[in-house]
C-alpha cells in the first residue's frame, strides 16, 4: 500500500476527499493529515509518505511552500496539488517544483481522483521497481570512472527512460513532461543528482549503444547512428568524437 497523507485546511473538503473514494482498493492508505503546510512538513519528516495530496492555499504555510521545503529536507513525496479555478500562476509554479498532478477542488469527482491515483501508483511502482540506479560516468577521453547511486525518484525515472528509449527523439522538453516538472527544474535536478547534463548523458548512452554496433555488426556507420537516436550523420561523428576521441570508423579499425 502507498502511503498517503491529506493536507487541507478546510475541514469539509478534508472529508469529502476521504469518503468519495475506497482508497485501498487502488493501493493506497490514508496515513494522517494536517490542516496547514507547518503541520504536514513535521509529519512529512517524521515519516515521509509516497504521495501528498495537498491544498494550494492554507495558512502559516501554503502547498507551494511546503514542497518547495520537501524538497530541500531532501524527501522525494509525490505531491498532487488541490487548487481552486483559475489559481494558474500556483499551478505553474507547482509544476516548476516537481508537483505530480493538480485536482480542481470545485469540480472533483471521482473519476477524476482515480484517474489521478492510478498515474501515481504507476510512477511509483516504476520508482521501486529501479529504487537504485548505478549512473557510470566515463570522462570523454575513457580515462576513468566514477560510480555515483542515484535515489531521486524522477531522475531514476528519467535515467531508465533513456536507457529504454535511446533512439528514439528526446528532448529536454519530452523528458520534462514525462515526470511533470518544469524543465529548467529538471534540468539543474538531473545535473546536481548525477553531475552532468541530460544531453551530456543522453550522448554518452547513445556513443555507448553505438559501440556496441560497431562492435558486433557489419552496419555503415550512418544506420548505427540512426539506428541509436542520431538523425544527422556529421552530429553523430562530431558527437562520437568528443566522447570517445575518434570517429566511429576509425574506433571499428582500431579495436
């Protein structure tokens, strides 16, 4: 079962979110709740739940805050924040903070709640099932190694996202939208957790995937290349290049 914990400062909205759906039945059990951004912060640090379901507006401390606090004490909770009509500008800055999803309090159902839940306990699920992921990094000129353990939720997620899915067309934009932040908030994200940039890694699985070809296979060099993401034969050679030293043809010679 996914923890979750409730936060809503009013009491009627608190228990309606409680009764209008049978929360076991989708995995999930209802751990706390708080009526202010203060109170759930301690209970969110005292025992970090899976998943926050939490109210935009409250007092002493707002739902924006809140996560923003979460997330430098370092807890990876899943938020899905409770707004009222027209509040875009908390939405957005909700996203830009790494929220998961957003319910508009006035018109929830319970579709929309399950809609909601099974999304999350997806993530989740896909979070635990790669809870610790070995990120190597290679210098360009394969001198070295560092090993690094990565357990932030998103970055796993995104990590196996392009372990799976290197050839095909990704962008900063795609992979944002794949775990729901803002792309400079993944940005910088994916560069502290790991120490280089999404594009820097992205090149270095796919050079990887390249290798392999080159190694195992009879392809021209312009098929490996698309057949590993790069549509552009001279990207792919200036890119092979400045991660391993030498052009592809001239690393299948030389190995």
């Amino acid at each position: 079962m996914w923890k979750v914990l409730l936060v809503e400062d009013e009491i009627f909205v608190r228990e309606s979110v409680k009764e209008i759906i049978r929360w076991e039945d989708m995995g999930f059990i209802l751990v706390g709740e708080a009526g202010n951004g203060m109170e759930a912060l301690e209970k969110i640090r005292q025992d970090p739940p899976d998943l926050v379901l939490c109210d935009i507006v409250m007092p002493q401390m707002d739902g924006i805050e809140l996560l923003k606090e979460t997330r430098k004490a370092g807890i990876a909770s899943k938020f899905v924040m409770l707004t009222c009509m027209g509040d875009f500008e908390s939405m957005r800055q909700a996203m830009e903070f790494g929220a998961s999803n957003y319910i508009l309090k006035l018109s929830m159902s319970v579709k929309d709640l399950r809609e909601t839940l099974t999304k999350i306990s997806a993530e989740l699920s896909a979070v635990s099932d790669s809870s610790t992921v070995t990120v190597q990094e290679r210098s360009s000129r394969g001198s070295g190694s560092v090993l690094d353990r990565i357990t932030h939720p998103e970055v796993n997620m995104i990590i196996k996202y392009i372990e799976q899915n290197y050839d095909q067309d990704i962008t900063l934009k795609s992979l944002s939208r794949y775990v729901m932040m803002g792309e400079n908030y993944v940005s910088a994200l994916f560069k502290k957790k790991t120490g280089e940039t999404l594009i820097h890694y992205l090149h270095r699985i796919r050079v990887a995937k390249a290798i392999d070809y080159l190694m195992s296979t009879d392809l021209p060099v312009n098929r490996i290349g698309q057949n590993v993401g790069f549509m552009n034969d001279n990207y792919f050679i200036k890119i092979f290049k400045r991660v391993t030293g030498t052009t592809p043809s001239q690393y299948r010679i030389t190995r």
